[in-house]
C-alpha cells in the first residue's frame, strides 16, 4: 500500500515509521526543510525509553513528485487542514483514500467539503509522539489503539484493508461503526490532559502526580460527558477517570501533550479544536461548560504571551 503522511510530525512519523518497516510505500511530508533532511541523510531516529533505532524513511517538505498515493493520511493541526489538503492534489487520485487520525472535532467535514465525503475516513489515534530535534523523535506506539470508520458505520473494504496494514505495522487498530463516538473518545482524552499540560508545562510524569490537576482534568471531562450525552453521542467511556487513566497508558513519564508541545514551539495550539469543541457544543445544547471555558482561556492568554514576546523580539 502507497501511503502519504500529510503534516509528519512526531505523531506522523510515529506511525509512519511502523508503517514503513513493515514493508508499506511510505512518504513523510513535513514543511520544516531541517527535519525532511535529516530524514532524508541518516534517517528517523525513534527513541522509547532507553532504546532507539534508526528507520529509513521517504521524507519531503511537499507533495510534489510523489503520485497518487492508496491513502492520504492527514495529521497537520487542525487550523492547517483546508490548506494542507488543497496542497496535496498531486497525491489523490481515482482511489485514493483520506484518512483524518487529527485531534478534535471537524476536521472530516473539511476534507469533505475538499475532496467528496465519499473519499473520507475519520479516526482517532492513541499512538503518541514528541520530537526531540530534526529527524529524532519519542515514539508511543506499544499498547497504543487506532480506531478507524466509515462516516456512515459502514464496515467497508477499504476500511478493513487499512486496518490490516496497519496491524501488519504493530499499530492495534478497530474498525469503528461508531465513528462520533470513538471521536469523542479520544476527544474525552485530550480534554483531560492538554491543555493543563500547556498551562503547567508538565510532561506526564510530573503531571500525574499533582492531585489538583487531576480533580480539575476529571471536572472537565465531566462537562465534556455530560455535553455528548445532551447531542445523543454513546460513548465507551462510562467515568471521567477512565479518560485520565486512557491519557497516560504506555507513555513514558516524559512524555509532554501535543498542546504544550506547540507552546514550547511558540506556534498556536489546537485548544479551539479540543476545549473550545466542548464549549461550542455545550453552548449548542445548553450544557454548563465552566472548566473548559476557563481552560481555553488560559491557553488563549498563554498564546497571547507568546505571540507579544515573539513581536518584540521581531522590531
């Protein structure tokens, strides 16, 4: 199977790496000219606990050249999609496949509205990823789900294909009929540990072991329950602490949310997508959302910081 991994990042060349080494076409599109390179010279370094090993990849800052691809799999940020997919015409063809494996809500309809909703695949992904620096990454994908699905429930065979190349991969992958709720599974997840991940710059380890930040974690996954009841989502998750425990599962104490890792980027976070989500449809259905408006305001005001500090280092 001929696979693009459209915004590889740490996440991305995660599995991009365990696609790559059990035998699939893979190509690895990243913007930053430093880590396509050092890709591209000595490989992906992928670091798990006191182990690492170098994977060569196929590595480029853009899709061109490349061909129709089987699947089109996107992992930019969330404000990065509508750009990113219209950037990647080179690589759909007749059959090619998008998945979105992104955090947050929205994104399917986006590609959809792009390339046709019968093109479109939605997932969530518990595999994680940090980069250390240009072509070296932490990599999470032991004990780490993949859940994938039809937006209409449907079983289909393209769907089955990619799931087994993925579980050819080492990468645990469902096929979902339920694709929302998965969503919101893993959007559950995100609300528990994102974005306070980002307000006390804490990596796992250190973030695990304060009290209050899980009393508050578990008040805000609440509010995000209690809203996916009110819009008629069934989830699998049954108690907030489930989402907590879900969060932490089979990274090592450093490893550091994807919020926070923007932020320590100075780039913008996907908070609008994550917290803002459960604001958003809160406000649709009239379901209370104190704790994540207030965690989107922080990530907000931290945003704001940065951009401030990044304009007076610019004059």
């Amino acid at each position: 199977m001929k696979i693009c991994i459209l915004g590889a990042g740490a996440l991305g060349c995660a599995i991009g790496a365990a696609l790559s080494q059990a035998g699939a076409d893979v190509w690895l599109i990243n913007r930053s000219q430093a880590h396509v390179a050092a890709m591209q010279q000595t490989g992906l370094t992928l670091v798990s606990g006191d182990k690492e090993c170098t994977v060569a990849v196929q590595a480029a800052t853009t899709c061109s050249g490349i061909g129709p691809v089987d699947l089109l799999i996107v992992l930019v940020k969330s404000f990065h999609t509508r750009a990113a997919i219209d950037g990647a015409t080179e690589v759909i063809g007749a059959h090619t496949t998008v998945l979105s494996l992104q955090n947050g809500l929205g994104h399917e309809d986006i590609l959809a509205a792009a390339v046709g909703r019968e093109r479109v695949l939605a997932g969530k992904t518990y595999v994680g990823g940090v980069m250390l620096g240009a072509g070296r990454i932490i990599s999470g994908t032991s004990g780490k789900h993949t859940y994938i699905g039809e937006l209409d429930g449907a079983i289909s065979t393209r769907a089955i294909a990619i799931a087994e190349q993925f579980k050819r991969a080492g990468l645990e992958t469902t096929i979902s009929d339920n694709i929302m709720g998965t969503m919101w599974d893993k959007l559950l997840v995100n609300v528990a540990t994102g974005a306070l991940s980002g307000i006390t710059e804490l990596s796992y380890g250190a973030l695990y072991a304060v009290p209050e930040i899980k009393s508050t974690a578990l008040a805000a996954v609440a509010e995000a329950m209690a809203v996916a009841q009110a819009a008629g989502v069934a989830l699998s998750f049954t108690e907030p602490e489930q989402a907590w425990d879900r969060a932490a599962q089979g990274l090592p104490p450093e490893f550091k949310a994807s919020m926070l890792q923007s932020l320590e980027k100075g780039s913008p976070t996907e908070i609008d997508f994550i917290n803002g989500s459960v604001v958003r449809w809160g406000q649709r259905y009239g379901v209370p959302t104190p704790v994540n408006a207030a965690l989107v305001a922080c990530i907000k005001g931290i945003e704001k910081a940065l951009t401030d500090k990044q304009s007076k280092e610019n004059l």
